[in-house]
C-alpha cells in the first residue's frame, strides 16, 4: 500500500466570499471617518511633534535642524523649573485633597436619608458647569474687596487674604476651586460604595469591628481600583492645568514676561508649554517640552500601575 497515497491533500485556505468581502467593506467604510480623524488628529501630530521638537520653528519658515538643543535649553530654563515646582505642588497636594473630600462626599451620599437623590444631584450639579464660566465665577468670589469668600471672612473677624493677587494664596485659592468640581468623582466612589457587599460589613459588625475598622478594612480595600483610577486620572489632570490658571490669572501676559500671574505662581506647565508656542512661537521647543511631559506622566503612571499590587484589591483577590 502506497502509503503517501492515503494521505489527503491539505486543503487550501477558502478565500472571501463576495458577501464577506463586501461587509468587511461595509464596516471599513463605517470605521473610516474615526480611522481617518485618528491618523489626521492623533498618530500625525504625535510623530510630527517629535520632529519639530528636534528642530527650531516659528510657524513663519521652513524648521530648521537644531538636533537635541531644544531639550539641553529646557534644563536650562529657569520658566521650565517654575512651571514644573508649580505643577508637583498641584499633583502632590491637590490631587490628594480632592480625592480625600470627594469619598467623604462620596460616604455622606450613601446614607439613606429622606431626600438623598435631590443632595447627590446638588453635589453633582457643579461639575457640569463649563471650566470657563467657574473660573469666572470664581475670580469674582475670590476678589479681595468684594468677593464673596472675604466678605464672609471679615463678617466672621477672620483675615481676608489677597487671594488672586499675593502669590502665597494664588494656587490654594486654585485647590479651593478645585473642591468646586469633586462631585464627578465623588459619584464614581458612590458607585462603588455600592458595589461593596454588604454581607462583608455584616460580617463585621458581629465580630465587633467599630466604624473605622470597617472602613479601613473594607471600604477601603473594596474602593481601592477606584482610587487607583481616580487617583491616575487626577494625576493627568495635574499636568493638564490651564484654563484655570489662564482666567485667574486674567489671560493676559505679566509685565510683557509672563502668563503666570503674580510671581509666576501660576506658571503651571501647561501653561509654560502654550506661552513659549504660542506667544513667544517657539514650536520646536514647546514640542520638545510636550514630549517632556509626555515622559514625566507615563514615568508617574508607570509607577503608580507597578506599585498597585501592594494596595489595590480586585474581585477574587
């Protein structure tokens, strides 16, 4: 017996049908629109910041090669080392602050209570309010003759600082307007309060465990991916500041040097980053500092992801 012969042939591999060519066609020209606005809007800007910021460019003429010169003058820059201080005060003491108050917002929400939907749709209610029109509403508040804050201030005998004007009050008077918007983030903790098991707490109260023990040792491990989430997210958000800085600040250049406000006290990165590309045209040192940027949020990220094991606790874990 031919034993090669008893061996069938492979089959070969079936090509598209007409009909499965034409719904890969179909949905292709479904997706095109957000294929073609993430190469045009996301992938070309991303490769095409890189090479400007190997170059020297003002909009006006052709870019011209300067090599890694843009990003040796950053670490000369006294405004880089301003703006990025600025910047760490606000990752590292706002962030906190805010995600501190949105969960205890977050606690208060999730008690039953006659009327509880109408407090959670109040706490909400700020965040919805468009960036601009809060910092508007806020450089009124915080007008150290007849704002709000400072006339209840001296209703009450306290002192009544020079919020927007003294450059030691100028970026708490930032993390105050912050705590306006806390409602967004205080509803995604109160999602997750209530995906808490209650059997869990149960549990707990019959062995004896007081609130904090409780809290502590279930509320918290059970919200940690939250916080972890939360947490990078305003981390980001940290970097990103700009709309806030620029109303307070009154959107118009200090002195001729400046859109930081008094002292440059809120120079904050983003905000460096659009004075040197947009006011002084420095294109190629601006996108020098965006992939600046981009390296210290990833690096940060990187680090928070690699350093939640120890603290964040997953269904099952």
């Amino acid at each position: 017996m031919n034993v090669s012969s008893s061996i069938a042939p492979p089959k070969q591999k079936r090509g598209w049908s007409k009909k499965e060519r034409h719904t890969f066609l179909l949905g292709l020209a479904f997706a095109a629109p957000w294929i073609i606005g993430f190469l045009a809007f996301t992938v070309y800007p991303f490769f095409s910041s890189l090479y400007f910021s190997l170059t020297e460019y003002d909009l006006f003429s052709s870019p011209k090669w300067v090599g890694l010169n843009n990003y040796k003058q950053i670490f000369e820059d006294e405004s880089f080392y301003r703006s990025l201080r600025n910047t760490l005060f606000m990752t590292f003491i706002a962030v906190p602050i805010t995600l501190i108050v949105s969960l205890l917002i977050a606690l208060l929400l999730n008690t039953k209570v006659k009327g509880i939907n109408y407090y959670r749709t109040i706490f909400y209610l700020p965040s919805v309010i468009p960036i601009v029109a809060s910092a508007l509403l806020w450089t009124w508040m915080l007008n150290p003759d007849f704002g709000l804050i400072n006339t209840l201030l001296r209703s009450l005998g306290l002192p009544d600082p020079a919020w927007l004007l003294d450059p030691q009050h100028t970026k708490p008077s930032l993390i105050l307007m912050s705590l306006w918007g806390t409602g967004a983030g205080a509803l995604i903790f109160l999602a997750a309060l209530q995906g808490v098991p209650m059997q869990y707490y149960e549990a707990a109260q019959v062995d004896g465990a007081n609130w904090w023990h409780r809290f502590w040792n279930i509320t918290i491990p059970g919200l940690s991916p939250i916080i972890l989430f939360q947490l990078i997210m305003g981390l980001i958000g940290s970097f990103q500041i700009f709309t806030e800085s620029y109303i307070l600040a009154g959107g118009k250049v200090d002195g001729g040097k400046s859109l930081g406000g008094p002292d440059q006290s809120l120079l904050f990165y983003a905000v460096n980053l659009y004075q040197e590309a947009f006011v002084y045209l420095k294109m190629g040192y601006a996108s020098a500092l965006a992939w600046i940027l981009f390296i210290l949020v990833l690096f940060i990220t990187f680090v928070l992801m690699k350093t939640s094991a120890r603290w964040v606790y997953y269904g099952g874990d």
